[in-house]
C-alpha cells in the first residue's frame, strides 16, 4: 500500500460519535425527569462489566514480545507517568479552587481510558507504541486507586481513614493475584486437554466457566486481574471473525458508556452547578495539557510520529466516570466536575486527529535477515 492511500487515524468519528450520544441521553434523562440512577448499585455494576470489557480488550491485542521489550517504557508510563500527570493536573485545579478537594479532583482524570483507546487505537502507529499505549491504558487504574486512597485520607483529614484505605487496596490486590492464577491455570488446562478435542459439551462448559469468570470480576471489582488475563487468554486469535466482533463489542460497550455520562450528566448537573461545570472544562483541558507533556517525555526516543501519538492520546471515559461515583460520596459535586472534564478531553482528542492525519506515518521498518550460507558468500 503506498503512503497515500494508508488510512487515516483509525475511528477519528467514534469519540464525537459518544459525545453525540451522551448530549442526547442527558436531554432526554432531564426531559424524562430520570432521578439519579448513577446511586443505584446496578448502575455500578453495569459501569464495572463496561470497564472489563474496555480492559480486556486493551489488553488481548497487545503484542506479548513487544511488552516484554519495552516493559521499562510501561513501568515508568503507570508509575511515574500517573504521579507527574497527577500533579499537574492538581496543581491547575489547585490554582483555580484552594481548596484541598481539588487536589483530589486531578486522580479522577489522570488515567487514560482503555476502551476509548482500544476504540480509536491509530492504525499507523508502529508497534511498539501500540503496545505502549494500550498497557499503559489498561494498568494504570491501579496506580490511580492507590492515589485515590493517599489524597482522599489527606484531604479529609479522618483518622485511621488511610490505613483502613490501605488494607482494602492490599485485599483487592490479593483478590486480583488469585484471580489471574485461576484464570492461567484454566486457561492452560483448556490449551492441553480441551481444545483439541472441542465437541459441543466442551464448548458449553468453557462458555459456562467463562461466565463465571466474568460474574466474579465484575461482583468483586477485580479489574486488574481481568487486564492481567487478557495477556494470556486470547481464544480468538487466528479467528478473524471472532476477533472482529470482539472488536465490534469493544466498540458497542464505548458508545454505552457514552449513555452512561448522559444519565450521570442528568442526575448530577443542574443550574446551581454552572461553576461546577467551568471548573470541570479546565480540568479537561489541564489533563489533557498533562498528557501532551508527559507522553512527549516518555516518547522521548521513539520516532516523531510515535511521539504525537502518545502525546495526543488523552482520553477518558469510564475509569473516570467510576472514580467520579466513588468520590461523589465524600466529596458532592464531583460528578458535577469530572462528567464535563471528560467531554472536554475527548472533543480535544477528536480535534487533535487532524494533526495525525497530515503527518506523514513513518515509513515501515525492513528486517533482512542473512543465513550464514550468504554472509559467507558476501565475504
């Protein structure tokens, strides 16, 4: 294919396509006089099945050579990367608002998404920042959690509130070990005895293993260890069709997130909520601001157009919109302020994409490998 007719940045059209569709829900949530479903314990858990989804399909796309190559590069991404992005998202916000909630509000955001980026996952991109990209989405909602639990105790300043904090982060932890070590296990047991006979009572008790998989993930919160599997489980590769419609739902769980802020947007926002909402639009753009300076860093060596891709590559949505109810309890109104931050990042990152699409994609790398027959014959 030459370089005219490559395509262009893969599902420039989706995000408008959710923030399209979370205006419409929050019209018709206000027009219907919808109360505030996002309180509901099934709306959590609806949130967390939407966020399995993203994870798991950030994940199972991702090339395991390329990981192991550049496990420094991720490491550093969801480590370092979330603690500067951070802070200066924080300190923005703290600028704008003094008070101490508003350092709070920078962790909410400081994540990117993984079902937006497994959505919109640029076709040009080589590998390597393929896969950078879609770990560093995926793992760094832990680093974010971990942050959650210091500023929250910081800021409400309870006692004893940190370390009962820090002990469900360790429990969660352990729950997310146990999960990943049953999932391989079943997993390897199903490669050795299972596949190679696949019958209809093989396939009907895998798919019910599956299920049960996925209800404990989703009851128990065990998001990580859902990442973590999507590393080794991967029944659909060599199976275009399969995967295109794994794809496909990866795709169908972004827009229900879109429905999702719409409702929350409906619950949350009224006119009160007017200085809300502008503190909310400089959060956007202060995190997406963040990414652009960390991911250039983090780039540093890759090639240029590598580097804006992970510079312009902040999106939220999910992740977010969970931080956001978790938070709501402690802190009211932040709903109120992540719900527009989140529109915010994603309309930049929509706008962004013209920057992408008339930047010439590097050319493709050739590896020419010798026998030991030719180098002989050149000598």
């Amino acid at each position: 294919m030459s370089q005219a007719t490559v395509p262009s940045t893969g599902g420039s059209r989706l995000p408008l396509a959710v923030l399209a569709i979370a205006v419409t829900c929050w019209f018709l949530a206000e027009v219907a006089r919808v109360p505030g479903v996002h309180s509901a314990p099934g709306y959590h858990v609806f949130v967390l099945a939407l966020l399995a989804v993203g994870l798991y399909g950030s994940t199972r796309g991702i090339a395991l050579s390329e990981l192991r190559g550049n496990i420094g590069v991720v490491v550093t991404a969801v480590t370092v990367g979330v603690l500067a992005k951070t802070a200066l998202i924080a300190g923005v916000m703290y600028a704008v608002d003094q008070r101490p909630v508003s350092l709070v509000l920078g962790v909410a955001v400081a994540q990117i998404d993984p079902l937006s980026v497994t959505a919109t996952m640029n076709r040009r991109m080589s590998d390597r920042a393929k896969t950078i990209l879609s770990a560093w989405a995926a793992f760094d909602d832990p680093v974010t959690v971990l942050l959650t639990v210091y500023l929250s105790a910081f800021t409400l300043g309870t006692p004893g509130l940190l370390s009962a904090g820090l002990a469900g982060f360790g429990a969660s932890l352990l729950g997310n070990a146990v999960f990943v070590v049953a999932a391989a296990v079943l997993w390897l047991l199903y490669v050795r005895y299972a596949r190679p006979r696949l019958n209809r009572v093989v396939t009907v008790l895998s798919a019910l293993v599956v299920a049960a998989f996925v209800v404990v993930a989703v009851a128990r919160g065990l998001m990580l260890g859902v990442a973590i599997a999507g590393l080794f489980v991967r029944p659909f590769a060599g199976h275009p069709k399969a995967d295109w419609t794994v794809d496909k739902a990866v795709t169908g769980a972004l827009l229900l997130a879109g429905v999702a802020l719409g409702v929350v947007l409906a619950g949350s926002v009224g006119p009160e909520t007017v200085g809300l909402l502008l503190k909310g639009v400089v959060l956007g753009v202060a995190a997406y601001a963040a990414q652009m300076l960390v991911g250039s860093l983090i780039a540093a060596r890759m090639p240029r157009y590598d580097r804006w891709c992970l510079a312009l590559s902040q999106q939220n949505g999910l992740t977010a919109i969970v931080l956001a109810l978790l938070l709501e309890t402690s802190f009211p109104g932040t709903v109120a302020v992540v719900a527009p931050a989140i529109v915010m990042t994603n309309l930049l990152f929509t706008l962004s994409r013209p920057i992408l699409d008339r930047m010439s994609a590097p050319p493709p790398t050739i590896v020419i490998t010798l026998t030991d027959q030719a180098i002989d014959r050149a000598a």
